[in-house]
C-alpha cells in the first residue's frame, strides 16, 4: 500500500509538471504531507518481509522425488538454524521489529521438530494446507448440493465420493478425463458405494424404525422355518 501512494504521488507530480490542476495539486501536497511520517514504519515491515523470505528460500528449496533425492532434511534444518541464527545476533531494532523477530524465533522453535520430514520422504507435503482447502472446498460443494449446514451425516456417508475437482475447460476435455477410468473400475465402485449407503440405511431404520425391523425379521425367520 505505501508503494503505491508512493507511485501515486509521483505520478500526480509528473501530471502537475505538465499543467496545473487544483484538485490534483491539492493530493499531491496531501500525500507529500503525510508519507514521509509513515516511511519509518513501512521500512520496519520490508525488513520483516525480508526475513520471512530468506526464511521462504531456505524452506522451498525442491522437495525429492525417486530420481533426485535432494540434500535432506538434516542439511534444510541446518541452513534455517544458520539463518535464524544470524537473525537472532541482529542488534539495534526498533521494539516492534524485536518483538517480531522474537515471535518468528519461538514459531520457529514450535515447529521445528516436524518441519523437515518432507525433505526425507518422498511424496510428503511441506504443509497440509492444500488439504485443508480440499476439505474446505468439499464442504462448500456438499452445502451447495445438499442445502445443508451440517455436514457430519452427509460426509461420512458419501465423503469418499465427494473429492471430485471438476476443473475441465469445456465438455469434451471432461470426456476425456472420465473415458481414462474403464466401465469394469466404475462398476466396482459404484457398487463399492451402494454398499456404503445400504450400511448407514440399516443403521437409520435401527435407530427410527426398531420395531418394524424386529418384525420383518421375525418375519423372515417364518419364511425360512415355513419354507424348511
């Protein structure tokens, strides 16, 4: 934000050397009033984005794969333990780039035991956040198909079928994607899904409708007898 006031008032000073106009003078000499007070506290925050990003750097580095297993977990925490380190040595901060270079050293320290695994083993995750914004974007498409607020009955009930990502540019590039899964596959699990479903209908008419349960069973104890 403070960049581009600062584009923005350039610009109205480039405008008022071509000609004068009131309203555009007047926020020029606004600005001119009032970004040289805020310059102190937006230099603090670049050199606080600064760090975060050396500390991005260090972390994003290639994750392994089969054929590169890259330098490992060990060699990763090193170079954020040197990193840190050397921010942890820096001296003369204002308070609030202290108080934010303490709270990224204790973050640091939180996570530090689980942050290097990705490193070591193929095919994990740096985070989980693409996780949870697969689970989130689940829930948005279950409560727009169900209307629906709660979503505990509906996941467990359908949530294996429900992670679909339907992000094909147009009808036929979705035929293709859908033609890669063969009929045999699809029956299989589509049956593999009606079992699901006729296992929580047997657990909802135990639960609403016990008796008449009871008797279709003593019922067909009958037939069975009768029928022996």
């Amino acid at each position: 934000m403070f960049d581009d006031l600062c584009a923005l008032h350039q610009t109205l000073a480039q405008c008022l050397a071509l000609g004068h106009d009131s309203h555009l003078h007047h926020w020029y000499t606004v600005l001119d009033r009032i970004l040289p007070s805020h310059e102190p506290a937006f230099a603090e925050i670049r050199q606080a984005l600064d760090w975060v990003d050396g500390i991005e750097t260090i972390l994003d580095i290639p994750l392994p794969t089969a054929e590169e297993p890259g330098p490992g977990g060990d060699a990763v925490a090193l170079d954020l333990a040197h990193y840190l380190g050397q921010l942890a040595n820096v001296t003369d901060l204002s308070p609030w780039l202290t108080q934010f270079r303490d709270d990224l050293l204790d973050v640091s320290e939180r996570y530090w035991s689980g942050l290097f695994h990705c490193y070591n083993i193929v095919g994990l995750p740096r985070t989980n956040n693409d996780q949870e914004s697969l689970y989130g974007q689940t829930k948005r498409q279950l409560r727009r198909q169900l209307g629906v607020r709660q979503l505990r009955e509906p996941l467990l009930r359908r949530g294996a079928w429900t992670v679909f990502q339907v992000d094909a540019a147009s009808p036929a590039e979705l035929e293709q994607r859908l033609a890669q899964v063969s009929w045999e596959d699809y029956a299989a699990e589509r049956a593999r899904y009606e079992r699901r479903q006729a296992q929580f209908r047997r657990r909802y008419h135990w639960r609403h409708q016990r008796d008449a349960v009871l008797q279709q069973r003593v019922a067909d104890w009958t037939e069975v007898v009768s029928g022996g």
